[in-house]
C-alpha cells in the first residue's frame, strides 16, 4: 500500500520549526529593515531585496547556510520521513520558503535524496556571489488572468 502512497510536506514550521525566512533575516540582523519593507512589497520581492541587503552588508552564501544549518527542527522529524522512505512512501515538498533554504537544510539533515520533488519559490547564487529568490509565480501576468496589481491595495 505504502508505494501508492505520496506524502507531501511543507518545508516551514513542518520540517523545520520556524519559517526560514524570517529566521534568516532575524539570525544576520536585518529584522528592522525587513519590518519596514514588508508593507511595500510582495514577500518573495522583498526576501530578495532582503538577501541583496546582506550581500551589501558582506554577507556571504556561507554565513547564510551557517544560519540555515542552526534551524531548529523537532527530534521526530528526521525519523519520520526516512520511516516513510523506507516504507515505499514517495516525499515531496511543496512550500513558499526557496530552493536554497530548502535543499541546503535537506542536505545538513541527510535527507535531499528522501524527497522525488519540491515545488517552491526558485533560488540561484549569481555571479557576485547573491542570493537571488524569484517567485515560484510571476506577480505581473497570471495564468488565471487575475491581475494582483488591479486587485491589491498595494
């Protein structure tokens, strides 16, 4: 029964025990300035504009996965879902937080290979060596012709 089954997981506060993006941004210090963005723009925006704030400040991709690598996450977690593997289940994420945050924790926990899939918000480092978060969704056009600048107060 197990091989038919799928399960499918959030990344934050499911995995791991907080939203990663927000323990990002409060870990490397930029809380009030994330504070003061996030009225003004939409989330994977700002997480962007957030992590080119980091850079700036000489932030590097490895003190990012320091901070990454000290989420917390609840003792059963890790037992669960190799439990699931091993039972046939196939694992997929599904999430808002990014590529980056998930993979590298995936990775730090010895569990990328557990998961066949992960839908999420695409990540990449550039060329400077930036985090760059891009919507999983683009803002502008939508697929369902719902136009968000049209429907929003913002």
């Amino acid at each position: 029964m197990a091989g038919n089954t799928i399960v499918v997981f959030d990344f934050d506060k499911t995995i791991i025990e907080c939203d990663s993006d927000n323990w990002v941004v409060d870990e490397l210090g930029a809380t009030d300035l994330f504070n003061q963005l996030l009225p003004t723009m939409p989330w994977n925006s700002l997480m962007d504009r957030m992590m080119k704030e980091l850079h700036d400040q000489g932030k590097t991709i490895d003190e990012i996965v320091e901070v990454l690598n000290r989420i917390p996450i609840h003792p059963r977690v890790v037992p669960a879902i190799k439990a699931a593997h091993a039972l046939g289940c196939e694992l997929r994420i599904v999430s808002d937080a990014n590529m980056f945050f998930i993979e590298t924790m995936l990775k730090h926990l010895g569990l990328r290979e557990y998961f066949s899939e992960i839908n999420t918000n695409p990540s990449f480092v550039d060329e400077q060596g930036r985090l760059r978060i891009q919507p999983f969704h683009d803002f502008k056009n939508s697929s369902h012709g719902f136009d968000y600048r049209k429907n929003t107060s913002q």
